[in-house]
C-alpha cells in the first residue's frame, strides 16, 4: 500500500514491482510543496542505471488545482490533495523506467495493444512523463487514503466532445471494491468460478462510509459518474492512466490486496525466485478461453 508522502524537500524512491512506492496500489500518491520539476540526488544502481529523481512538477499541480475547481471532485469538499493516478514514482528516475517497462507486457495482457503501447510511449519520454495534470485528481484526504488502500476505484465511462472548442469532458464512474480476506501472496486457480465467487463476496456496507456529494448531500455511491473538463488530448492521456488503474484495482480486490495487512515473514522466509507476472496473466486468459 502507499507509504509515506513525500515533500518537495525528499526524493521520491524508486517504483516496486506493484508500481507504488511501497506497495501494490498503482495510485494514491499525492503533490505537496512548491517545488518545479528537477534533479533530485544523483545516484547510479550496481549496473550503472542513472537513479537520479527528479522532483514533483508544481505547475501541473496548479493545473489539476485549477481544472478540478480547488476542491474534491467527489465531495465538493475544499482543501483537497492532488494525487497521482499511477504514482509519480513510476516515472520519478530512469532506473523507475527501466522497471516499469518489464509490466508493457502484463498491460497488454489486461487491456490490450493500444493501452500498453500508449503506456509504452509515455515511458520512453523519459522521466517526470507521468508527472502531468492529466494523471492527477483532487480527492478529499480521507478518500484519498482510503483510494491507496483500495477501497474503491475509477472507472473510464465515456469522452464528451465539444463543438465549441478543443476541450471536452471525460466521465469517470465511481466503484466501491469489495475486500475478500484473501492472502495476495497465495497463488490461486483462477478460473471462472473462483473470479465468480471472488467477484460475489459481499461489498462493505456502504452506509459505514459516510464521503458524500457536497451538492445533494448524497452518500457516494457505485455508478455515480464525475465529469472533469480538459483538452481532448489529455483526455485522451487521463483515460489511460484510469484504465491501468482500473485493472489495477481490480486485481487488487479480487486477490485480497485491497487493504490487505501483510505480517511479518517469518526468519529465514524467501519468496523464491523471481517471476515474470506477465506470464501469470498469459496463464491465466488461457484457463479461462478453456473453460
């Protein structure tokens, strides 16, 4: 899950192999400081990769602020923060680069040639390529938080032109994730009655989770869809980063990753060697083009 925040006075660590920081979640992270794109420290990893980090882009910080109206575009509510939607890690050093480009393929997988390639693309422009107001949303602290952990989710609904200028409105569908108790290291058959049984698990009561919208005072339900305004271009950029998240979060719900409390390993323990994840996804499309 996402660990600390980080300041305009830290350097951001490098992207883990789930893509956050210090977890799984592929979001949740968010902009605070006055700081402007730039070197971080200089350092180099064993096999020479340039691990520099460069620093969080205030100016499109500014520019979610902006867009989004200064407030939560969930609640309405003021003195939101602005998150990333992949994580600013992902694209924070070459070296987070590097690593990233090993998942293209799991992406692919998930969703197909045309997102992993505009994936693919964003990477190689280098890194801080992440780092724009397209990849950014204002949430409430509390959703925000509760965004890293997990509980729900965004998913793409639809691109509304306008006939009268170059923007237009993207539509995001809001998804509370249900949390099954399942251990996301234990590797699982996933056929299509166990995704069946995984997907049926109960949701969280809803009436616990009192975020509502500040203009109806309505509690914040699945399927409720949330408009931002922007030119078509990032629109078109806005819509990749929430479908990689999407899939993100729902692998995360199905696995148990969803806020999942990982205990200490015992001494000693080792989790084998390491795996391409993308074959874990090959496998799995295949038992469930089987059945």
């Amino acid at each position: 899950m996402p660990g600390d925040i980080p300041t305009h006075e830290e350097t951001i660590p490098e992207a883990s192999a789930g893509g956050s920081q210090s977890g799984s979640s592929w979001h949740g992270n968010s902009i605070h400081g006055s700081s402007r794109r730039g070197s971080g420290r200089c350092e180099s990893s064993h096999d020479g990769t340039d691990t520099t980090v460069i620093k969080p882009n205030a100016k499109e910080r500014d520019k979610c602020f902006a867009r989004d109206g200064g407030v939560c575009i969930l609640t309405g509510a003021a003195y939101p923060e602005v998150c990333h939607i992949i994580p600013f890690a992902i694209t924070a050093s070459a070296a987070s680069i590097d690593q990233c480009h090993l998942y293209v393929p799991t992406v692919k997988g998930l969703l197909g040639s045309q997102d992993a390639q505009s994936l693919r693309d964003l990477l190689d422009l280098g890194p801080g390529s992440s780092d724009e107001a397209w990849n950014m949303l204002c949430l409430h602290p509390t959703l925000h938080d509760w965004w890293g952990k997990c509980f729900f989710g965004f998913k793409f609904h639809g691109i509304i032109p306008s006939l009268n200028d170059e923007n237009c409105t993207i539509q995001l569908q809001f998804h509370w994730l249900p949390r099954n108790g399942s251990d996301p290291e234990e590797r699982t058959k996933a056929d299509n009655d166990a995704i069946t049984r995984m997907l049926q698990k109960i949701q969280q009561d809803e009436g616990l989770i009192m975020e509502s919208r500040k203009e109806n005072c309505r509690p914040i339900e699945t399927g409720d869809v949330f408009s931002l305004v922007m030119a078509k271009e990032e629109a078109a950029k806005m819509k990749v980063m929430i479908d990689i998240q999407w899939a993100n979060a729902k692998l995360a719900a199905i696995s148990g990753a969803a806020h999942f409390w990982e205990p200490e390993p015992p001494a000693g323990y080792s989790s084998g060697p390491e795996v391409d994840r993308s074959d874990y996804v090959a496998a799995w499309r295949e038992t469930l083009q089987s059945d």
